[in-house]
C-alpha cells in the first residue's frame, strides 16, 4: 500500500527538516532531497504501528499577515 503526503521542509542551520502535516513525523537531512528519504523511512516505521488516516480534504496555500 501507498499513501501520499503532505509535507513541509524548513531550512533550519545546517539541516533541513521535513515534516509530515498530517501525522507530525519529522526527520532531517542535509540536504532536501535527504530530508525526503529520510522522511519516508521514518514515515515508513510510523506507519507499521499505526493506521493511515486517509483524506482527501486536504487544502494547501499561503497567506500574508501583517506584522
């Protein structure tokens, strides 16, 4: 089985981390491309003990806030 993800990568120092929006796994790399692997072996591990939850209503932008 398969599942796809929403996920989120943020440059923080030297490591990049990607985060999976929907269950909040994380893991990091050096560069974004590693980030993504090693996100999917983490995702991979997670979802061994625990059942996906799929949707379909999943709804991505952007917004500006004045600060």
């Amino acid at each position: 089985m398969s599942i796809k993800c929403t996920i989120i990568i943020q440059k923080e120092e030297a490591w990049y981390v990607a985060t999976d929006v929907s269950s909040g796994v994380a893991s990091q790399g050096k560069t974004i491309d590693e980030s993504i692997e090693n996100l999917k072996e983490a995702l991979s591990l997670y979802y061994e003990d625990n059942e996906p939850e799929i949707s379909s209503d999943v709804f991505v932008t952007t917004m500006e806030v004045a600060v």
